[in-house]
C-alpha cells in the first residue's frame, strides 16, 4: 500500500522528531490502546447484559461482570505501559504468581465461588424448593456466590458452603408432582390376609388424596418372626405428602381395629425340656406357689 | 335457598336448624351459629376446593369406553361442588361426591387432576341422580375408543336450574379431539346447552385458602 521509500522517510521523520513530540505521541499510544481495551470492556460487558444476566440472579452476574469488565481494563493498561518499560510478560508472570498464592490462601473461597457457579448452571433446586442435602431437610431460602442458606422444618436457617452441597447428594422432594407412601405393617399369623388386604386397599381407595393413578397397592412382602409383613403402597401429591402419611399411619390400626385384625407385638415361645428350680426367697410366696426351690 | 331449611345432595348436607347451620360432607362437618336472621343459600362451584385446592384440571374416566367414528356427541355425568353462602360471605364448600384426584401422565412429569368416574346418559332430561351433566362434542373422522374426558378447570361453564327441592347442574357444552383414547377439551361453548339454565359466576371461591403447607413435604 504504502511505498517502500514513504515508510523510509516517515521513519526517518520519526527518528528526527524532538524529544517532546516523541513523548507526546507514546502518551498517545498509551491513551489508544487503553481506549480500545476498555471499548473492548464495554462491548464485552453489553453481550454479557444481553446473553448472561437474564440466566443468572443479579447479584452472581454483578460479580461476574466486573471481573470481566476489569480485568479487561487491567490487561490493557499493563499492554500500554510497555512502551515505558513495564513488561506484560513480567506483569503477567508476578500475576500468576500472586495469583497462585492467593490461590493457596483462598482456596476454599475459590472452590466455594465456582462451586455456586457450577449450581447455577446445573439448577439442582431453586429457591424455595424443599430439598434434603448432608442432614439437613428443608426449604431453600437462598443461594449466594458462597453459600447456600437452608431453612429446616424446625426453623433453624443453616448455612452450607457451595463447596460441600457441590460433593454432597441432593434430594429435590419438588421435582416430580407425585411422591410415594410406603408403609409396612404387621398382622398376626392367625389374620386372615385376604381381608386385611382388602379392607387396607379399600381404605387407600376411600382417601381424596392417594392418586387413583398410579393404582395403590397392599401385599405381603415378609413372614417375620412375630407377624406376617404388608406393605402399603400409594402415590400421592408431593405437596401433601407428609399429611397424607400421617393421616393414613394413624388410619392404618384403625382400618385394622374395625376388620377385627391384630397388630401383634413381638412374642417369643419359650419351651422348657427339663423342671427348673425357681428360688423364692419369701417363704410365704413359697408357700402360695408350692414346694418349687431349695 | 334452602328448602324446608334443608338441602341434602349425594354425600353434602346443609341444614338450618334454630341459630345453626350444619354443614356437613365426607370430609367436613361444621356448625355455625346464626346471630341474626340471614339467608342462607346454596350455590354449585367448580370441583376444585374440597378437601384442597390442588388441581387445575379434571380427568373423568369413563365407567364403560366409547366408540365414536365421526363427529359426535354424547352427554357424560361430572362433579360439582356446593358453596354455602350466608348473606355475602361464603360459609364452606361442600362436596356431594367422594372425592379423587389421579396423575395424568407420569407422577414425575405429568399433572394432578380431579378424578371422577363418569358414566355417559343416553337422555339429560331423564338424569335423577346428583351429578351434573355436560355434553361432549367430539371431532374425529376415524373410529376411536374413548376411555375418558380431560378439561382444564377454569375453561369450563356452570349453569343451574333449581326444581323444587331439587338442583340441576349442567356444564356448558365442551368440545374437543382424541388423542391416546382421551378427549382433550379444547373449547366451552358460549351459550347454555339447554334452555332455562341460569349461568353461575362464582366458579371457585375466593377465600379458599388451603392450599398446600410447604412444611408437609417433609418426610420422617
């Protein structure tokens, strides 16, 4: 474009410039390439507006933002200042190493911070749906850069850092419409199944809440020592989960009471092979039950 | 109003007795007593609120499927529910019928509907039992099994006609197309499906506030 010789003479122009002019023009380069990094910043920050913040909640894109915005600036700045000596790879090199001892000393922050973020982008739960997660079962109340501030059904608020939800199994009770009721119950070894059956499932079918689909269902599912097991099993709206089941437990003997079935309780026959000697030490109780012991 | 103060439809009952009100349905039973002398009245409600409000949508399933092979049309029995009103103020709403509700889908993805099993009635004008009656206006150019009905709550329309003691409610006219062996309501017809039924506006109760408690999706 520019012929060989103009650039020669610019050059040499250049060269020859005095001193102050010279100056005048590296300040102006400076002043460009930091106008350009922060134009860069600024149409970097508009297609964050656009693409990032309606997906994440406004205070985790306020952080996300000015680090970009900023660290764009400062990258800038350190390129322009090369003209005057200062390195961008020297810059860059005792950044890293700031960078990794801070690393170091803030791990945990760190590990929380993108923790959070990995939580955005995989949505286990939202704020307010009941969740279980480590011990804890409740309700959400927030979820921060750092932390996740639980709401227990007792009322106690636990704070749980990211890091340890991110590692942790997470129940999500709000994540399917309906919820399954499980309960097992004994009847004695002389009930007559078929009918404790029937009239458990008849009583599944009488309450509003148990789901006619899926169907309930009552069967044995154990012979154990004291009792033969069944177990009831329903669906029923996650939302009215706990009083239903409450409400069919407490259902559940009084069902069984009316049909004339026994709850047993847990019995052991003892068979003796040989008299034993029982040693009274009141002689009058000794008296009253025979000539049994020393 | 309540005839010989007292109203009595499937399983709900109201009765004015002295200064009482008794309601009374398979799932509540409440007495009020009346400081002075007000009106009470009985008003057909969508069935929404008993024994909460959760569901959106109704699924009626057919006691005996259908068979349909073009357009058509066929009167099927639904649920309703009562709103006792003194003066202004809704006392309760009461149930005539057992109530059920049922999944349609799967329990994870699918929704809660109000359950109920419709029988389909050859004559509207010959119905004497408790629930009310709609018509159906199937569109379809194959032959297809329908096995049930499924409506959206707050499309459909209430209309009552009181005879005497007793209370006719009918659903205003639904039309829709099969899909899966269901006929999927998209549209409530504007005018009443026959003459001298009064429209009901109230079609779920404002005041009706339990919905569900958060703190019972705990488990043991």
């Amino acid at each position: 474009m520019f012929p060989q010789d103009t650039i020669q003479k610019l050059g040499i122009m250049f060269e020859t410039l005095p001193a102050l002019e010279k100056q005048i023009l590296l300040y102006v380069e400076v002043a460009a390439i930091i106008g350009v990094a922060v134009v860069i910043a600024i149409l970097i920050r508009y297609w964050l507006r656009r693409s990032l913040r309606p997906k994440v909640p406004p205070h985790v894109y306020a952080g996300i933002e000015k680090v970009v915005v900023y660290g764009i600036i400062l990258i800038g700045i350190a390129a322009a200042l090369s003209p005057f000596g200062v390195q961008l790879s020297g810059l860059l090199m005792v950044g890293g190493f700031a960078s990794i001892v801070v690393g170091f000393a803030a791990q945990t922050v760190f590990a929380n911070f993108f923790s959070g973020l990995l939580l955005y982008i995989e949505r286990p739960f939202k704020i307010g749906d009941p969740i279980k997660v480590l011990d804890y079962v409740g309700r959400v109340e927030d979820i921060s850069m750092m932390s996740t501030k639980i709401r227990t059904w007792d009322g106690v608020l636990v704070r749980i850092p990211n890091e340890k939800l991110m590692n942790s199994d997470i129940s999500n009770y709000s994540k399917s419409v309906a919820r399954r009721i499980d309960i097992p119950i004994g009847i004695s070894y002389k009930s007559d199944i078929e009918k404790a059956r029937e009239v458990l499932r008849k009583m599944l079918e009488e309450h509003p809440l148990v789901l006619v689909y899926p169907p309930p269902k009552v069967y044995v599912v154990d012979y154990s020592d004291s009792a033969i097991v069944l177990k009831l099993r329903c669906w029923v709206p996650t939302s009215l989960w706990f009083e239903t089941y409450m409400e069919l437990v407490a259902k559940v003997k009084e069902t069984l009471d009316e049909a004339g079935i026994e709850i047993p309780f847990p019995q052991l026959d003892l068979h003796v092979k040989e008299p034993v000697a029982i040693n009274f030490p009141n002689k009058e109780r000794q008296g009253r039950f025979g000539d049994v012991g020393a | 109003m309540l005839v010989n103060n007292e109203l009595k439809v499937g399983y709900a009952r109201v009765q004015k007795k002295a200064r009482k009100v008794i309601v009374e349905d398979p799932y509540t039973r409440e007495e009020f007593v009346l400081v002075s002398d007000i009106p009470i009245k009985v008003e057909p409600t969508l069935p929404v609120h008993v024994p909460v409000r959760l569901a959106e949508c109704i699924y009626l399933e057919l006691q005996s499927p259908i068979i349909v092979s073009s357009t058509t049309s066929f009167w099927i029995t639904l649920p309703y529910e009562l709103r006792v009103v003194a003066g202004e103020r809704t006392l309760r709403v009461l149930s005539p019928f057992k109530v059920k509700h049922t999944t349609v889908g799967t329990p994870y993805e699918g929704t809660i509907c109000r359950w109920f099993s419709s029988t389909v009635v050859p004559k509207p004008n010959v119905w004497a039992e408790a629930e009310a009656l709609g018509k159906v206006i199937v569109e379809t150019t194959s032959t297809e099994v329908v096995k049930g009905v499924y409506a959206r709550l707050n499309t459909l329309k209430l209309y009552v006609k009181r005879e005497e003691e007793k209370m006719l409610v009918y659903y205003g006219t639904m039309r829709g197309s099969i899909r899966d062996n269901v006929v999927y309501i998209s549209s409530v017809e504007e005018e009443s499906p026959i003459s001298g039924l009064k429209e009901v506006h109230e079609l779920i109760e404002r005041n009706s506030t339990r919905y569900f408690r958060m703190e019972f999706m705990e488990g043991p």
